[in-house]
C-alpha cells in the first residue's frame, strides 16, 4: 500500500482542484455581492413615491391648470429635498433623524398644498397624502 497518490499527467491534483473551486467560489460571491450593491435600497424609492402621490393629487375634482402648475412646482421641490435629505441622513448614518426629518418635509409640504387648494380639495389631498407607506392613516400626536 503506497502513500502517494498517483497523478497522471494531465489530471489536476486535489489542490488544485480544491484552489480552483476557491477562487471560482470568490468570483460568485463577488459578482453577487456587486449586483446586491447596485439595487437601490428596497421601499426607499422616494422619486416613486413622490410622483405616485402627486399623481393621485392630481386626480382632485376642480384642479384647474394654475394649481396643477404649482402644485408640480411643489411636489418637484418636495422630491428634490426628500432625495438630498435622504442622502445626507445615509452619509452621515444618522438614521435616528430621518423620521424627524421626512416629518417636517411632509408638514411644510402640506403647509404649501393648503395655500394652493381650496377647503374641500385639501380634505381629499390629506385623505391622499395623510397615509404613510404602509397604507395606515397617521394618528394626529405623531402616533402611528
């Protein structure tokens, strides 16, 4: 009984064969984990979000064209500032504020709805606009 393994010439060794599968291993994993990076964080799509709300204000009875005007101005605005806090809170991994934050934005935002919508149009924006992602109606001390 012999000890050694006899190789033939041309068969990989079990080394070789273990080094292949390795690096082979890696390569999956890294390719894999670039394609995990490049997906946008799930539920954060705050552009969709904007324009989906701003769609369904847009349906509001009696909009004539000056509020669809300013209410784009708005709602271009809103989206604009959204993104840049969201990338401020993501840079400097404060995601303790990012609540807070989303909160005043939301507030001011319907501050300026309110001023372009009569009564009973900002009633329907607030039935629109009042509910946060997850289709809840927010509670009037913040209380979700």
């Amino acid at each position: 009984m012999s000890f050694f393994i006899n190789i033939q010439p041309g068969e990989p060794s079990t080394s070789q064969t273990l080094n292949a599968m390795k690096k082979l291993l890696i390569g999956i994993l890294a390719l894999s984990s670039l394609s995990i990076m490049a997906q946008p964080p799930v539920g954060l799509n705050f552009n969709e979000m904007v324009l989906r709300e701003q769609e369904n204000v847009m349906k509001i009875e009696g909009i004539n064209w000056m509020q669809e005007e300013l209410l784009e101005g708005i709602y271009k605005e809103y989206g604009q500032t959204i993104k840049e806090t969201f990338e401020e809170i993501r840079k400097t991994r404060n995601f303790g504020e990012m609540r807070t934050k989303m909160s005043s934005l939301q507030e001011e935002k319907n501050l300026l709805v309110k001023d372009v919508l009569n009564n009973d149009q900002y009633q329907k924006y607030m039935a629109i606009a009042g509910r946060n992602p997850r289709g809840r109606q927010n509670q009037p001390d913040g209380q979700d």
